[in-house]
C-alpha cells in the first residue's frame, strides 16, 4: 500500500527546554555557598596494635645453634646430593667405557670373521673353478728319461683343478718309471703344472748274461746295454747279488773315494765285505778292505797317490789308514 506524501513514521522530538534562568539567580547561588563554614579536617588515625612495628630483638643461643644446625643440615644434604650426582655419573661413564670396549672388540671380531670369510670364498670360487682346470703339463731335470712320455702318463688329470689335484695317482702314474729317483710338483696358476724330476744317477755296472746292467747306487737297473758302459765302474758280482751286502760294501767304498779319482776306477771286486779291491783306468791297485773309517781311507789314500809318478805301476794298501802301505806290483 503506499503510502501519503509527508507521511513519517518517527515520533517526533520532544522540544529543547530553554535555559530560562536567569544569570543574576547562578550567582546569587554560588556566592551562598561561599558563604557556608568550611567542613573540618579530619585527624589522622592511630595505627592499629597489631600492626605497630615490632622491635627487633638479638636471637638466643639456643636459637642460633638451632640455626647453624638447619643450616648444616642442608648443606649436609647438599653434599651428599652432589656425591650422589657424581657418582652415578662416574658409573654412567664406566659402564659407556667398558661397554665401548666391548663394542669395539665385537666390531674387530666381526669385521676379522667378515674378512676372512670374504678371503675364504674367494679363494674357494678361484681355486675350485674352471678358471684354475689343469691345461698344460711340463717336466724338469730329464736326461735319460723322455719328458714327452712323462707327460702323457699324468695327462688324465688334464682339465682338473689345480687345487683338487690327485697326486696319490700321480705317484702311480710316475713309479712306472724306475729311473726317476724323486720328484717335486709345483702348481703355477692359472693352468700348468711343473714337475722337477730327479733322475738314478749311476755308480756303476755289472755284468750279465745278456749285456751289461747299469745300477746306481740303491741298486736300482738303470739301463740294460750290450756294450759296457763307459764311464762307470764294472763290479765283478753277479747279478743276482745286486743289492747284498758285498755290493752294498762296494757302493759305499765308490761313493766315498774323492771326486777326481771315481772316474779312474775301472773295476771293483770283493769276495768278503771286508775285501774291497778297485783296478784303476793307469794299472794300479787300491786295496781298501772294509767300507769302515771310509773319509778317513780316502784322504791317505788322496795324499798317497799325490806323492807318486801317477803312471807307476803300484798297489796302495789303505786296510789300516794310519799305516798305509805302497807297495809295487
């Protein structure tokens, strides 16, 4: 509905009183209440009893020991709080010293254990891979023997790994070879195996019904030959008597003549041990009886020989060392 021009629907203000009263009535006012006796002051107030100020008063004795035993009482406590203190941490750093070594022992085993099992697996893929198959065989310090033929007896062990090597079929393979005195294997990685081989060197022959026979000094045949070996001593036993005790005595005497003089020997016999005769390349005779005080019998018999014509036909009898006999023949 709207609504009719000068319509408003605020109250209206109520209308402003004037200050009608006069001016001469506000002073006749304010001189009246000059006028008035003034209100007196007020004294001041006494303070209460009980909230005077005490006195202060000196303490007994009694009261001051009371004190000085409170007060030694605390720092009693005091100090045993602090020993207290100091000790768990003494103990704090006790237990972290002795717990550090502790650690630092396990860590050494750990990290030694770790390492050599490292070492160990290392060591077991290399050695007992394929890397390391035995490929290539070769032989050392021949002279008689052939090394090729050698080679091929051990060749069945050829793709296995050095390390897993059987050397008790190797010893097998190799006895098959009387000549081979002893032997030592040498494992060069990646691949080779290197035996050094020692031969039977020989000392001497003896004769037999189909040749000769050359020996060393084990008695051990070396070599069968039709002709008679040069450079060795013949041995007047019989074949069969190889390795008795009179060629025993008989390889112990060569053995110990001086090295000059063995290739000079040209024939040895004995009927006895204790009956050595040598027959030298010149045409003298040695008699030297038994293999005993044998270093003895070859430094006389050194210096004998020296203090002659070497061409003389002459027997030198060594049986008794200290009395050696020259004696011409």
């Amino acid at each position: 509905m709207k609504r009719p021009d000068g319509f408003d629907p605020r109250p209206p203000a109520p209308p402003v009183e004037e200050d009608t009263e006069p001016r001469h009535a506000v002073r006749a006012r304010v001189s009246t209440l000059a006028s008035l006796p003034k209100r007196p002051e007020r004294a001041p107030r006494e303070p209460h009893p009980a909230k005077q100020k005490r006195q202060r008063r000196e303490p007994s004795e009694a009261e001051l020991a009371a004190k000085e035993a409170k007060a030694s009482a605390r720092a009693a406590r005091r100090d045993a709080r602090r020993a207290a203190a100091e000790r768990r941490r003494f103990e704090r750093s006790e237990v972290r010293r002795f717990t550090r070594r502790a650690r630092n022992r396990r860590m050494a085993w750990i990290t030694a254990g770790g390492v050599v099992t490292v070492f160990a697996t290392l060591i077991a893929v290399a050695v007992y891979s394929p890397l390391l198959a035995l490929q290539e065989i070769r032989v050392t310090g021949t002279a008689r023997l052939d090394a090729e033929q050698l080679s091929e007896a051990v060749d069945s062990q050829l793709g296995t790994p050095l390390a897993l090597l059987d050397f008790d079929k190797l010893t097998d393979d190799l006895s098959e070879f009387p000549l081979i005195r002893s032997y030592v294997t040498e494992a060069v990685p990646p691949h080779t195996l290197v035996i050094h081989v020692v031969e039977r060197q020989p000392v001497a022959s003896v004769m037999a019904s189909d040749g000769y026979v050359l020996v060393d000094p084990a008695g051990v045949e070396i070599e069968r030959t039709e002709a008679r070996p040069a450079g060795v001593p013949l041995v007047e036993v019989e074949e069969d008597e190889i390795g008795g005790d009179v060629f025993d005595a008989i390889i112990e005497v060569l053995l110990a003549l001086p090295e000059p003089l063995l290739p000079q020997v040209d024939q040895v016999s004995a009927t006895t041990m204790d009956d050595v005769t040598l027959k030298l390349a010149g045409g003298q005779r040695i008699v030297w009886g038994s293999a005993d005080r044998a270093e003895l019998k070859a430094r006389v018999l050194e210096r004998l020989m020296a203090a002659h014509d070497p061409g003389a036909s002459v027997e030198f009898d060594v049986t008794a060392p200290l009395s050696a006999v020259v004696r011409p023949l």
